[in-house]
C-alpha cells in the first residue's frame, strides 16, 4: 500500500515537471509559425509596390548659345618700317625690343647727297626770282613805249611771256626745292605707329635703299589686341535661320579666351565685326574680336580657344545631365512621369551641355516631370512611386506584435533593458 502511494506521488511529480517544458515547446512552435507568417507578408508588401523614383519639373527659359572656336592673334596694328630714300645707315637711335612712340626717330641715313640737293634747289629757286623780276621789269617799261608806238606791240607781248615764264619757273623750282627737303627729312626714318618694335634686320654701315623688299624692323601695337575666329559657314547659316524663325535673339557677344596651356585668359573681350565673304580654302567666315592685353599674355601667332554666345534660346530646356542616356544609335532619350503614375521614355534633342545640364531643343513641353533618380531599373508603362527629387526615403522599421511598429519596440526594448538592469 505504501508503495502504491510513493509510485503515484513520483508520476505526480513528473507530471508537473514536463508540463512547463511542454507548454514552452508549444509557445516557441506558435510564435515562430506567427513571425514567419508576418515576414512574409513584409517581403511581398516591400516587393510588390510601385518603385520609388525623384523627378524635376522643367519649364523653358532663356539658354545661351555658347559656341567655342578656334582663332588665332593678331596684333591691332602691325608696321614694317621701310626706307623711303637710299643711302648708308649711320646709326640707330632704339633698342629691340622696346616700346617707341609714334614720329620717334629710329634710324639716320647719310644724309650728305640730300642735303647738297637740297640747297643746290634752294638756289635754282634764288635764281628763277632774279630772272623774273627783270623780266616784270622789263614788261613794265615796254607797255608805255607800245602805247605812243615806240615799240611795236610783238616786243610788249613777248616780254610780259617772258615774265610770266619766269614766275612759272620759280614755281617748279619750289616744288624742287620741296622734293629735296622731303628727301632730306627721310634720311631720319621715324617710327610710322606706337607699339613694342623687334629686332633690327640692318645694322650700322648697312646699304638700304626705297625699292628694297626687306623691311628695316616691324612695330606691332599689343594693347589692345585682335583675335581672330573662324566659323563654319553652315554654323553661321543655322545661326542666321535661328535668328530669322523668331525662336532666338541676338546677345552681346562677349568672348572668354582659353589659352594653349588650357587656363582663363581672365579678361573678356567683344565681337567687332565679321568677314562678308567665306574662305574658299577652308569654307570658313573669320569674326575678329578685340580684347586688352596690358600684361602682354597674349602674342601676335598664338592659338587660343574662343568661348562666345552669338544668340540667345528663349524656349530651351535645362535637364540635369544624369536624366538624359543614350541609345545605342546615339539618340537622347529621358524617363517621364505619365498619366496614372506610369514612367514612359521619350526622345528629346540635346546636342551640347551648359554645366551640369543638358540644353533639351526638342522633345520636352512646359510642365514635364523628369524623373532623375531611381532610372536604373525603370521600364515602359511600369508603376512608380514619384517624389521630388532628393527627397529622402523613409525606412520603417518592421511591424511588432501589437501593430505598433517601431514604438512598441522601443517600449520592449526598453522594458527588458530595465528588466536586465533590474535583474
């Protein structure tokens, strides 16, 4: 009997023993079954929903035409300093390489034989006078001997001839004079302009003379200075029908300057004219742009790169660079927000970019929404989610048992916190 009692009192014990382990068990089995179910739910919600793109609105503006072309410097004003008279150089009054001034005197030529002719024409002129005031002499004594017939009139005539031909002479024998004078002061050879002068191709003791082909030096002016551009005459053709069409209006067509190295020329110059005429050798119109140079930089014979706008877009639109991809045709296309929420990809011309945005000429109306972030993975009549662009993405945290998400959590993790603190 007692050991009936003590075999029920032990399977009571072991009773009460495995039954929390059971219920435990079956707790872990339900809650696991129950988080399965609802991470499942969260994968297809998250999966299954329309992608989240950012879109830019675009409306025309005014968008310069900026053209950058080729050209080259030229000196404002260039002179090669040439003899007018011949003769040996018997000095030279400038240093190479400096700056001279308009009439300042650069060279002196023997002046010995001009001179001489100077003064032997001098004298010719003394002598035409004497012999003319004896002829008026003589023709004012005749006329009264005509008038009473003392004379026949044949000799009045033909001395009041002879005094005329002796002033006539003394005229020539001025402009004579004259000549050798000129003559004379062209022995000093001046400078013909102001500006920095080069080296010197004659020396001291060298035989120059006028109809010579070399030039003694050169004299260029470099403040200001010309640049001159070279644009396609097709270029200047589309301009010109631009302009014609009403879409564009003309600017100011200020130019910047790139040098050979690649940096800023610094200063700005402008557009004084264009040729009328087109290049047959190389089918190009030459716009010659004036610009300071009071530093010099800039060198008759340089290349340089001509940055301009001849013409300003009033119905352009500015897209950001990385909305626009190309096809394999080299065909701009961008993704739109349709109707619906829908992405939808269209065609568009963009042939140049102005800093971070393509110039869109086609393709685009008043209004559009570019979509610019999220065009990775997007495809045609595709659902999307549009937000503006940049704006940040909002990342809930999962759903807890209670349906309050991420505040339930907290309320947990604080409550077990403090329950490890108090424990």
């Amino acid at each position: 009997m007692i050991k009936r009692d003590q075999g029920r009192h032990r399977r009571l014990l072991l009773g009460i023993a495995v039954a929390p382990a059971v219920l435990a068990l079956a707790a872990c089995g339900g809650g696991g079954e129950q988080a399965k179910g609802k991470g499942g739910a969260a994968g297809r919600g998250g999966g299954g929903g329309p992608a989240q793109v950012g879109y830019v609105v675009v409306q025309p503006t005014s968008v310069p035409m900026t053209t950058e072309l080729a050209g080259r410097v030229v000196a404002f004003q260039s002179s090669e300093v040439r003899p007018q008279v011949s003769g040996v150089i018997q000095r030279r009054f400038f240093t190479e390489g400096s700056v001279v001034k308009k009439g300042q005197p650069l060279y002196q030529i023997d002046p010995s034989l001009y001179r001489a002719s100077a003064n032997e024409a001098r004298a010719s002129v003394a002598n035409a006078q004497a012999n003319a005031e004896a002829a008026r002499i003589r023709a004012d004594r005749y006329k009264p001997l005509a008038e009473i017939q003392a004379i026949s009139k044949q000799d009045y005539t033909d001395a009041v001839a002879t005094q005329r031909q002796a002033q006539a002479q003394i005229q020539l024998n001025r402009a004579q004079l004259d000549t050798a004078r000129i003559n004379l002061r062209f022995t000093t050879v001046p400078a013909p302009i102001t500006g920095r002068i080069g080296r010197s191709l004659f020396t001291v003791g060298a035989l120059v003379s006028a109809t010579q082909t070399d030039p003694l030096t050169t004299i260029q002016q470099l403040d200001p200075i010309f640049v001159d551009i070279q644009q396609s005459s097709a270029e200047l053709l589309t301009l010109r029908r631009a302009l014609a069409s009403g879409g564009s209006v003309p600017a100011r067509a200020d130019v910047r300057l790139k040098l050979e190295d690649g940096s800023d020329y610094g200063l700005t110059g402008s557009v004084e004219f264009a040729e009328v005429v087109v290049d047959q050798s190389t089918g190009t119109v030459t716009l010659r742009a004036r610009f300071p140079n009071p530093r010099g930089l800039l060198l008759p014979g340089m290349f340089v790169r001509a940055q301009f706008s001849q013409s300003i877009d009033q119905n352009a639109f500015l897209v950001p660079q990385q909305a626009v991809s190309r096809d394999p045709k080299g065909n701009a296309t961008v993704w739109l927000v349709g109707p619906g929420n829908k992405a939808i990809q269209r065609d568009i011309t963009a042939t140049r970019t102005q800093g971070a945005y393509w110039v869109v000429t086609g393709g685009l109306k008043n209004g559009d929404r570019i979509i610019t972030q999220g065009t990775g993975t997007l495809k045609p009549n595709a659902a999307i989610k549009p937000v503006p662009a940049n704006t940040p993405q909002k990342v809930a945290p999962p759903p807890s048992k209670d349906g309050n998400g991420g505040q339930a959590g907290d309320t947990g993790g604080r409550g077990q916190g403090g329950q490890s603190k108090a424990g």
